[in-house]
C-alpha cells in the first residue's frame, strides 16, 4: 500500500506552509488529493515528487520570450501525469534557452563591431527624431523611452528641436541589439556609462554583472548568467521528470 500524508506533513517534507500546499492544488501545480471521509486532504509519495519538481522549476525566474509561461506549463503536465509530453516540453524549453543565449552572445558581438564605428567626435550630419526612428526602424516612443532612461544625452538645435548625430544613431543601433537580445535597459545604460568612459571595455563582462552597490538588479541585468542557471536548472527537471516518469507511470494519463 503506497504511503500517504495529510496536508501538514507534505508542507513539513518540502518545507513551505500548509497554506502553499493547498495553494499549488488549487493553481493544478500538483495533482488533485485524495479525501477522507471528514474532508480532510490526503498526499501521496507522487504530490511530493510533484511538489518538488515545481519548486525547482520556479527558482529560475526567466522571463523573456514565454519562458516562463513554458516552464508553468511543464509542471502542470507533470502533474496531471503527462510524463512524456512534460518531458518534450521541457527540451523545448532547453533548446529555446540555448537560442537566446546564442541571441544574447551575437548581440555583444555586434555591439562591438559598431563600438568601432563610433566617431568620438561630434560630426555634422543631423537627423531629426522621426528619421531617427523610421532609419532604426523603432517606433519614436522607443527613442523617447531610451533616452528618459538615461541611455542617450538629446543634443538639441538653437529653435530648441532634438538633433541626432551619426555617432548617436550608432549607440541606437547597439541599444536595439541589446534590446532585441533581452537586455534590461539598466544593464545597457552600465555599458553606456562604461563605453563614455572608455572604448577598451568587456562588454560581457560590464553587461552581465551588475555592480554591488546597484539598487535594482533583474534577471535581465545579468542575462547571460541567468540563461546558463536556467539551463542548469531545466535539466534538473529534465531528470526528475524521467524518474517521474518511471517511478508513478501507473499514475499517468493516456
């Protein structure tokens, strides 16, 4: 006869209040328990394995791209005992973290490059916001949303109109790589400030690691590091969901 545990017990296993326990029921991030004729809950050894699972798959906090909803989804198939479909789900969601690593990488690559472009100096060649907006292909609310950030110092023209120089729509061109590679824009602003200082930086590494001293640090702050610790992480679930698998089959779903 297979064991079984009352609410507390689990909570006590896997170390959250009861009130979570019955909170994950309710989210279906674990099977459904079982009832004593007095209403009271029963577990079994699988609503723990089960339990555990999603508390590895939310240690990660990635979002971009729907990663996050897809890591949701892997649990609540495992807990409806979809197995194998968890399983396909969750190399889905490898491969697609290998992607944007891979995005993330060719985006400082080519931020070098246009690091090597850029003409110190001020040049002649102005542009308005508009045809700075149409020649990046961004919208002029993203021009505006950057530069209220902080990530680029407007110039303006003597009628008091913004200007933008050739050097300007350089940094532009970096920001909307990072951009499209899921940097925060704190984590740009740091290379910009590095960059101001000095065209010998490592972007990586200013990129990827925040400052001690920085009030605010996302996952995308240092999304390299978070990439490669979901990695770590999805393949962690990757083999509890093949023990799972093989353990609590006869629980499974068709």
């Amino acid at each position: 006869m297979d064991k079984t545990y009352k609410t507390g017990e689990v909570a006590k296993r896997v170390g959250v209040h009861s009130n979570t326990v019955r909170l994950y029921e309710k989210l279906e991030l674990i099977p459904k328990a079982s009832r004593l004729p007095n209403g009271y809950r029963i577990f079994t050894d699988y609503h723990i394995k089960q339990f555990k699972l999603a508390r590895t798959a939310f240690k990660v906090e990635v979002l971009q791209n729907g990663l996050r909803k897809k890591i949701i989804n892997v649990v609540k198939l495992s807990a409806k005992g979809k197995f194998k479909e968890a399983i396909n789900c969750t190399n889905d969601y490898i491969n697609q973290i290998k992607k944007e690593r891979k995005n993330a990488e060719e985006a400082i690559k080519l931020s070098k490059k246009l690091l090597l472009g850029i003409d110190t100096k001020d040049n002649h060649i102005f542009f308005t916001r508009k045809q700075t907006a149409d020649y990046l292909q961004v919208t002029i609310d993203t021009l505006r949303n950057w530069e209220m950030n902080g990530l680029l110092t407007v110039k303006r023209k003597q009628n008091g109109y913004r200007v933008y120089t050739e050097s300007d729509i350089n940094i532009f061109k970096i920001i909307r790589t990072l951009r499209c590679a899921n940097y925060s824009l704190s984590a740009i602003l740091r290379m910009i400030n590095a960059i101001s200082e000095s065209k010998e930086i490592d972007i990586k590494e200013v990129i990827n690691k925040p400052k001690d001293d920085e009030e605010i640090v996302t996952a995308c702050d240092k999304l390299l590091t978070s990439l490669s610790y979901a990695e770590k992480n999805a393949n962690s679930i990757l083999n509890q969901l093949v023990f799972m698998k093989n353990e609590f089959n006869i629980n499974s779903t068709p």
